[in-house]
C-alpha cells in the first residue's frame, strides 16, 4: 500500500514543476495536483491514525472517545 509519504512527494514533484513552469495553466494544473496528493496523505495519516486506537473491551466507551 502506498503510503502518505509517497502523496507528499507527489506534492512537492507538482509544486517543483510548476514553479519551473512559470505562470499558466500548467502551473496551475500542477498546483491543483499538488493540493489533491497533500489532501490524499493528510487523508492516510487520519486514517492510519484511527487504526492505532487501541480497542479497550472491558470500557468500550474510553476507546470512543467517552469518559
């Protein structure tokens, strides 16, 4: 599985290229591509964040977020 590591530097890729680019709609192109990897990774990194909650079965409601 690709990780959020991997969509980040997709990010930074689309944000080199599109400053070499200059203005335009490749920049612009490569700008919005860059703003779909970093959504993609902050998404990983939620997701991967909530698999690491630790399931306590004998007090369900501390593992979902209740006292």
């Amino acid at each position: 599985m690709v990780g959020s590591d991997y969509f980040r530097k997709q990010a930074q890729t689309c944000l080199a290229l599109a400053e070499i680019s200059g203005e335009g709609t490749i920049a612009t192109t490569l700008k919005l591509m860059a703003a779909e990897f970093l959504e993609r990774a902050i998404e990983l990194d939620e997701i991967q964040a909530g698999a690491l909650i630790v399931l306590n079965p004998a007090n369900p409601d501390v593992s979902a977020g209740g006292q």
